[in-house]
C-alpha cells in the first residue's frame, strides 16, 4: 500500500509538472520573451542619447539568454512573430535565408539609433522549419550568435530558425538498439560514362537472417545523403523497430552534377545497364521493378524522375525531393515523359517546401505541383508540401514516409515477377577500355603490359620483381580486360587509381 500511495504521489507531481510547463509555455509563446519591437523602439526613443546604449545592453543580454530569434504568436491565426536581433558596428545588416529565397538585400534589420543593435521582426506561418543567416555589409556572412540550432549543408552550417509547432524528427538519430550496419564500395568501370565509376553500399547486419531477396533503393548525392540526410540513421531505425524489413541502400556520388543529372543518357545508361547489374550480381537484392527505387534532392530529384521515366519498368519506387533548376525546355521534356509512362508503373514520393517559390528566382513549389499533377492521372503518388525551405533540415525528416510508402506493406503486398537486367557480357562492369587485338606466343609479360597500357595517358607503376610469360590470342577485348588476363595467368593483378595503374601480386593485403 506505501508502494502504491508514493506511486501515486509520483504520478500525481509528474501530471502537476506537466501541466504547469503546459501552462508556461503557452504564456510563453503569447508575451515576448524579452520585449516586443514596439516596446524595444519606444524604451530606445524615450531614453537619452547616453542612456540608448545601456537599454540596448539589457534587452541583447535577454535575447542572448533567452536564444534567437524571439518567437511570440502572432494575431493570425496559425502564425508566430520571429524577431531577429543581431549586434554589429556595421551600418547594414541583412537576414537571407528560406524565407526569402536567400536574398542578401530584400530583408534589412533596423539599426536601433544610439546603438549597435539591430533587429527585424517577421510574421511565419506556426510548424516552419527555416534555415537562415545575417550578411553584414552584403558580403560577410555569418551565423546568428545567440541561436545554439544549426542545420548542415553542402555549404557548411546554416542557423535554424523552429516554430512552435515544428517537430523534429526523431528518426534522424539511431535509436538504442538500433542494429548495426556495414559499408562496402563498389568500383564500376563504366562505358557510358568514359571511366571508373565508385559507390558506397549500406548493408543492415539484419540482411543475414532474410531468407528472401530485399528491396535496394539507390540514393543520388548519395554522400549528401548520409552527411547531411542521415539516410542510415533512418534506414537502421525504420527496420529496428520493424516499420521496414531490411533493405540495401547504394550512395551513389556524382562527379559533374550539373552534367550528369539534367537528362544525360549517358549517366542514365551508367545507372541501368551497369550499375544496377553491378549491384544485383554482388548482393542478394530483389530484382523486380517494386524492389527498386532510385531517389534525389532537387536536380537530383530531376534525375531521379527522368531515369525512371525513360526506362520504364526498371526503378518501381522513386522519389523526388524538392525538383528543380533544370533549364525549362528540359523540364517540359520531363513532364512529357512522365505522362508517357505507363499506367501503374511506379509509386512516386514527392516533397517540397512552401518557401520554395522563389530560390534564387525559380520556383520549385511550382514545378513540383506540377510533377504531381502529371503523375497523378495514371501512377500511384504520395505528396507533401511543409513550411520550410531548400534544405537538408527538410528533406532527411521526409526519408521514414517515403521509404515507408515504398515499402511498408512487403510483408503482404506479393513481389512481382523479377526482372533482371540483361548484364553485359562477363567483366563489361569492370572493363571499359576500347578493344583491341592481341596475338602473342611466349611474349614477355613486361613488353605485352606496356604494349597494352600505351597511348591512354597512364602511369605505370610495376614491382622490380614483375616477369613472366603470355601467350595469348584476343579478338576485340577491351584493352584493360586484355591486361587483366595477362597479369592474371602470371599470378600478377592491377589496381587503376585515376590515371594511375600500380601492378600488384594476386592476393596482396595492400591492393
């Protein structure tokens, strides 16, 4: 009976506790933590030229301690008021950021007179997520000094701006007990894009107890995506807790972005004729359309759509975050694709943020709108717009519901027949050289390798130990297969390290 009264009494304090923070953050979100802008200019203009600069000093302490910027509602409905504050000796100080569609000229802070304080306060809609920053004098960039939340990016840290009825997303971060994981790389030698290509593959460790392949989704900006999006962090929790069953995921890196990714065939031909057998020859995956997706950020997401457009029946599953900043004729070539596709071929994940409209003058709000108005007479979608902006802070919360929507129902919904690519011919995945002949009978191994790696602007570095002897009779192999074979019936293997090809003994430790 004591035992349950002091659990009571704990429940008792716990739901008082609760109820007060309840309580004090709804007063908390309705007056200003500080003092509102109007209160702030009236201190400053009522003060005298002596005493400016100590109301200044009090309310930046405030805002110091109560951290930037200063959230109170607003009297819309649904909407809060944000005031940036920002101290600097600089005559201008400008906020860029998602709201404004990083313009480092369309949202200057007031300089309070008599101070080096400046301040701006904007109306955002109440579950905003944005990424910001200050640019004194235009061209200086940096963070806000007294907010501790910063996002990461491709350009290094932003400051981030959350409302009050933004959640973070809890899937970002591996839970405990979240299974371990394993990468491996894969070098393709490709010929559609003229050279090696490498990829990173992320292998739950749970993979060892599926008794039936597992879907494989291929990530562009596929680096970006485990910096930034923490598409591990997400994948290891969503098959953890059994939301997902295992799954690949193949972080596929670009080299020329913008090249690569606005309707090239070549890189789209690297991804379906190389690649994708590549992957499914190494690793146990599913080899039907439904067990394969493909998946981008903005041009990424461009590329995404287009692989999957122009190949149908090869990637079942696609997502698009954020699609844009292709060039227009190229975008209508897209949505003209698109709707060519069969009925039914392919579930789509499309995500945008609402501040997206204007991003450095293109409006990927509405180029995504119209992407799922296209899909959306004959294929399977899933749409989302959310108040934030072009950002990682953006799109890795959407990872769970899209890879969910991809896969969530494998365990009822019935695999369709495999369809495995036709590979090309053994070692087409590895050899990309042009052909050549090669008729030789007890040849020297150093005079065929040098014979062979002549003229393709390499460097060739052999051990002092490299002799041997070829005979051999080859008829259009590419010319790094023919060397490969050479070396190998010498017990002798290559590494190729960009223009680089170092000679190794077969079964070195340090190949």
């Amino acid at each position: 009976m004591a035992l349950e009264r002091t659990a009571r009494a704990g429940l008792s304090v716990s739901l008082l506790a609760a109820t007060l923070a309840a309580a004090f953050h709804g007063l908390a979100s309705a007056q200003p933590p500080c003092a509102s802008l109007g209160e702030l200019r009236s201190r400053m203009a009522a003060a005298g030229a002596d005493e400016k600069p100590s109301v200044a000093d009090t309310f930046a302490a405030c805002a110091e301690r109560a951290r930037t910027p200063l959230m109170t509602r607003a009297p819309t409905a649904g909407h809060v008021r944000a005031l940036f504050a920002f101290r600097s000796p600089a005559a201008r100080v400008f906020l860029a950021g998602d709201m404004n569609g990083w313009s480092t000229s369309s949202h200057p802070l007031e300089r309070l007179e008599g101070s080096n304080l400046h301040v701006l306060e904007l109306e955002l809609p109440d579950g905003a997520r944005l990424d910001y920053k200050f640019v004194v004098e235009g061209t200086e960039w940096t963070l806000d000094p007294w907010n501790p939340r910063t996002m990461q990016g491709g350009f290094g840290p932003n400051s981030e701006l959350r409302t009050f009825a933004y959640t973070p997303p809890r899937e970002v971060e591996p839970a405990p007990g979240t299974a371990r994981a394993a990468y491996e790389e894969l070098t393709v030698e490709s010929r559609a894009l003229g050279g090696p290509r490498r990829v990173v593959v992320w292998l739950p460790a749970a993979l060892a107890a599926e008794k039936e392949p597992v879907p494989v989704l291929y990530l562009l900006d596929g680096l970006d995506y485990r910096e930034f999006g923490r598409a591990h962090a997400v994948a290891g929790n969503l098959i953890t807790s059994g939301r997902l069953l295992p799954f690949v995921i193949v972080l596929v890196p670009p080299v020329d972005r913008r090249s690569e990714y606005e309707r090239n065939e070549g890189f789209e031909r690297f991804l379906v004729t190389e690649l994708v057998p590549a992957v499914e020859a190494r690793w146990r995956v599913r080899k039907d359309p439904a067990g394969r997706g493909v998946m981008g950020v903005s041009l990424g997401a461009f590329a995404a759509l287009s692989v999957t457009a122009r190949h149908p029946g090869i990637f079942g599953r696609c997502g698009a975050q954020s699609t844009g900043n292709a060039v227009d004729v190229n975008f209508e070539a897209l949505l003209a694709d698109l709707a060519r596709l069969p009925a039914g071929a392919a579930r789509f994940h499309l995500d945008v943020g609402t501040f997206e409209s204007n991003l450095h003058g293109a409006d990927l709000l509405a180029a995504s709108r119209r992407v799922r108005a296209v899909l959306a007479r004959r294929q399977a979608v899933q749409y989302r717009e959310v108040p934030e902006g072009h950002s990682w802070g953006s799109w890795r919360a959407r990872l769970a519901e899209a890879w969910t929507y991809f896969w969530g129902d494998a365990r009822t919904t019935p695999i369709g027949a495999p369809r495995p690519l036709a590979a090309p011919p053994e070692g087409a995945a590895r050899f990309s050289g042009a052909p050549v002949n090669l008729d030789v009978k007890d040849g020297e191994l150093a005079d065929v390798v040098r014979t062979l790696t002549a003229g393709h602007g390499l460097s060739v570095v052999a051990p002092a130990g490299l002799t041997g002897s070829v005979t051999a009779t080859l008829h259009d192999v590419p010319w790094d297969q023919a060397l490969y074979l050479v070396l190998a019936g010498n017990g002798w293997g290559y590494v190729r390290e960009g223009t680089v090809i170092r000679i190794v003994r077969r079964g070195d430790p340090d190949r």
